[in-house]
C-alpha cells in the first residue's frame, strides 16, 4: 500500500511539472522542442488519413442503412459481440405485401396474377440488396473500422506518449539551464566562509541534470523512431484501402446490373400479360397515353376553339412536358403562358396558348398566376 501511494505521489508530480511546461510554451515562457520536418509531415498525413476515413465510413454506414435506428441496434450488438439478426429489407417487405393482397384480390385475376410475379421479382431486388449489403459491410466497412478502432488507436498512443517524452526533454533543459546560469552565478561571487562552497553543490546540480538531459533525450529519441514507423504503416493502409474501394465499387456494378437484369425479366414477364387497362382504354375512346376523357378526344378540334373574352389567366410551367399528339403543347420549364378552359373539357386538362402555338395542356404542370 505505500508503494502504491509512493507511485501515485510520484505520478501526480511528473503529471504537474508537465502541466506547467505545457502551459508556459503555450504562453511562450519556455522552450519547445519541435520534431522534424519528415515526421511532421507523417503526422499532418495521419492526422488527414483518419478524419477522412472516418467521414468515408461514416457515409457509407448512412447508404448501407439509411435508418438511425436499425445503424444504433447494430452497433450495440457489435460491441456486444453478437451476432446481427438478419433484417427484412424495402423491396422484399414490398414484395410479400403485393404477394398478400394478390391472394385478396384473386390470384386468377390480371390485377392480381400481376401482383404475384411483380412480388416475385421485387423479392429477388430484395436478395440481391441483402447480398450487396453484406459483401460491402465485409470487404469495405470492416476493414476501414479496423483502422479506426485498431491501428489509429495505437498511433494515438504512441503519439501521446512522444509528447510526454518531449515536454520531459524540453523540462530537463530548463533545469539544466537553471542550474548553468545558478552555477556561473556563483563562480562569479564566491562565498569561502561556507563549510562546503556553494559553487560545489551547484556543479553537482549541473551534473544531475545533465545526465537527466541525456536520459530524456534517448527516451525521446526511442519514442519518436518508434511513432515514425507506425505513422510510416499509413502508406500500407492506403494501399489496403485502395484494394477494399475497388471490391466495394465492384460489389455495386454486380448489384445494380442484377437489378437491371431483374428488371428487364420482370418487363418481359409483363408484355405477356393481356393489357386489359390498353383495352379498356380503347374501347372507351381514350388513348391510354393521353387522360383526357373520350368526349373532348372526339369532339374537340384544337384548332376551332377560340379563347373566352374574359377568364385568361397566365400560367408558369413547372416541368418540361412532350405533347403526346397534334391536340396537346410541348412545355420548357419556367416559361409562361396564357391558359384558358371550354365547356367540355377534362378538369385535369387546360387550353394553353404561345404566341401562334395552341393546345392543351395538364393542370399538374402548372402554376397559375393571378
């Protein structure tokens, strides 16, 4: 026990002679020593290398789980060293949702058999995202979480005890300096009434120090070539980092071209679909591109309506829109136009005027203007 109190008393005084040398460099009342050029620069890339990473891993967490929640669940099981539970994703849930009301609806009807396979091939977008997710967090995630949470933990270290090692070289030269300055001082004026010459005392002084200055500028010397070469092993760590974004970018073409390769099977399963809202539509006059209703498809001639003498009112375009026929006016964004409506007309569908130019155009596209 008094070994211990010993040790803490001794602790609590280097910790305090280094608290005072810091504060007086920071007040410019001390020497500092500064490290070399070539290990500054290793600290500077470090220093970048890590805030980067972080940031990088970061982001990526937020694209691979964009839920706050779910990336909180995970992480305490990761510090709790268990095992993640697997987790439904979007497309999949979407996918037994359509399955489900497919039953509901009638699996023998054209709502509901499209239901079912759009379920299916939403499923398998699903699989290949849960497979993506996993490849990513394995050969991307982990290995980057691994430098955070390993490698820079043991630069940090050796670094700050590199700065214990300096602020006890820089406190062993002021001592030095002290006991010179106190040493000439007394050459200067000697007092030889003294039993024992104070200038004795002081040259020993000196000489203490002076082997503390050499003690502490080896240890300072071992401390600095040992955090060089760690900070050196950051050049290793781009190059594994470099390998892991090249499995990551390759992990993301091979999802997105499954999904493509999904998505033009699910296309064709559909063309061999009877069309029954193409049918219905024809049928009913109206052209299943165009909404507009079948009594102003028939009846209405662009070209024969004239604007009212009064109700105009100006519009702004919203977005760009492609007339689909002869009877409908192409839109750029951010023009205006003059828009009108005549008895008759879908309420979804506005007369719209440009100069010569004539047609109708959708409501939704606009902002109309008092």
């Amino acid at each position: 026990m008094d070994f211990n109190v010993k040790k803490l008393a001794s602790d609590a005084g280097v910790f305090f002679t280094r608290a005072v040398q810091y504060t007086e460099e920071k007040l410019g009342q001390a020497e500092k020593t500064e490290l070399d050029a070539h290990l500054e620069n290793l600290i500077a890339r470090a220093d970048c290398t890590k805030n980067w990473t972080e940031k990088i891993f970061r982001q990526t967490e937020v694209l691979l789980q964009p839920n706050p929640s779910a990336r909180i669940e995970e992480f305490f099981y990761e510090k709790l060293d268990r095992k993640i539970p697997s987790r439904t994703t979007n497309a999949e849930l979407l996918g037994q949702h359509m399955q489900d009301a497919a039953k509901e609806f009638g699996p023998g009807t054209p709502y509901g058999s499209t239901l079912i396979t759009v379920g299916e091939f939403q499923r398998r977008l699903g699989g290949a995202e849960r497979e993506f997710l996993q490849m990513s967090a394995i050969n991307f995630l982990t290995p980057l979480r691994n430098f955070l949470e390993g490698d820079w933990k043991t630069i940090s270290k050796e670094r700050r005890l590199l700065e214990n090692r300096r602020l006890d070289l820089d406190i062993c030269k002021a001592r030095l300096k002290k006991a010179k300055l106190a040493e000439a001082k007394s050459a200067a004026a000697p007092d030889f009434q003294e039993t024992r010459p104070r200038n004795y005392v002081l040259s020993a002084s000196a000489s203490a120090a002076e082997h503390e200055l050499r003690v502490a500028q080896t240890e300072f010397d071992r401390q600095a070539e040992v955090t060089r070469l760690l900070l050196e092993g950051i050049s290793s760590t781009h190059v594994n980092h470099l390998r892991c974004l090249h499995e990551f970018v390759e992990a993301q073409a091979a999802y997105y071209a499954q999904c493509h390769k999904h998505m033009q099977d699910l296309q064709k399963e559909l063309s061999r679909f009877p069309n029954s809202f193409a049918v219905n539509a024809s049928t009913s006059g109206v052209h299943p591109s165009n909404p507009s209703n079948a009594l102003e498809s028939s009846t209405l001639k662009i070209e024969e309506v004239k604007p009212p003498a009064t109700g105009t009112r100006k519009a702004k375009v919203l977005y760009d829109y492609d007339a689909a026929d002869t009877s409908e006016l192409s839109l750029l964004a951010d023009e205006l136009i003059t828009v009108y409506t005549v008895p008759g007309m879908d309420p979804d569908w506005l007369i719209g005027e440009r100069g010569n130019q004539k047609g109708k155009v959708p409501v939704t596209y606009l902002e109309l203007l008092s």
